[in-house]
C-alpha cells in the first residue's frame, strides 16, 4: 500500500485535465496504484494499465466507435510520423493513451505511445464529438486512413473505420 500517497487533479491551461500522483520517498517496490484504475504503464500483464491489458480490453470489451477495428497489428507512431509519405492514403491501426480531446467540437482525440510520439484520430467535424465518448488516460485503438495534412495536422481519419476504448483510465 502507498504510504503519504495523495492524488491531485492538475488543470494545465484550463482545458486537459490530468491525473498527477505523489508519492512518499520510500521503496516503490511493493506499490499498488493510488486508486482503482490509475497506474503507470508497465510489462506486468496483471497490471490491468499494461500494454497488453489494455490492448485486450480495447478490443474485446471496449466502447466501439463506427465499426470498430478490423486490422489486426498496429504501425508505431514512430515508424508512421518517421515516413509519413508512405503511409499517406493508406488504412493502418494505431493506438496508444488518450492525452488530449478535442476541447472545441470534440472531432479529435490525440493518442501517445510511451515513447511520448503522438498522432490524432479525427471524425468529421459534427459527426461525433469524443468529449461525450472518451476522457484523456483511456487507451484507444484506431483504424484509418493517414493524411499527411489533415485540419489538425498529420492524422487518422477513422470515418471508414472506427476506433476501440477502454474504460480503464492509465497515467503515463
């Protein structure tokens, strides 16, 4: 059990709200997370925050989006954003950490890979709004196509496809 262990609400610039947690000095070597649902990502497949956990929810039991995920592995973001132009027009999967909703109509959400790499999946604007759907922590996996020059950038557009989410909600 964490000792001294608190959890604060951190708002940065009033719109993402983030989980931030504090922990006493001592050994974290026998931790169990703060609270029901929030723990770092990590390799321990019990950890219902690892990679693997939260793949599997997402695709079994997640909230499905449009018609959900139909490819089977995912391209890194990394490697997409590292040679964006051959990807471009191309159906692929992602998937990572929710770290941003769009705060405007809700038409993108921002996902992150735990080397910190980030790429939007975006819907139409008006055809969706994620803030009703989605909360920044939540893992998602999404399949679309990849523009180079999207209204937010390089990003997924997942109209064709879908995306799958948890609703386990993880720190980075």
């Amino acid at each position: 059990m964490i000792n001294r262990a608190f959890l604060t609400l951190c708002v940065l610039g009033g719109l993402t709200l983030f989980a931030c947690a504090e922990a006493a000095p001592d050994s974290k070597a026998n931790e169990t997370p703060a609270f029901a649902g929030v723990s770092d990502l990590s390799a321990n497949p019990t950890d219902p925050c690892s990679l693997e956990a939260l793949v599997a929810e997402a695709m079994t039991g997640g909230t499905k989006i449009f018609v959900g995920v139909t490819l089977d592995t995912s391209t890194p973001i990394a490697e997409i954003l590292g040679n964006m132009d051959a990807f471009a027009g191309k159906t692929i999967r992602i998937e990572g950490i929710i770290v941003e909703v769009c705060s405007s109509q809700g038409c993108y959400v921002t996902l992150q890979d735990p080397e910190g790499n980030k790429l939007n999946l975006k819907v139409v604007d008006g055809e969706l709004d994620f803030r009703e759907l989605v909360e920044t922590g939540q893992y998602a996996v999404g399949e679309g196509v990849f523009t180079t020059e999207g209204e937010h950038g390089a990003q997924v557009d997942i109209m064709p496809a879908g995306a799958m989410v948890t609703s386990t909600v993880c720190a980075f």
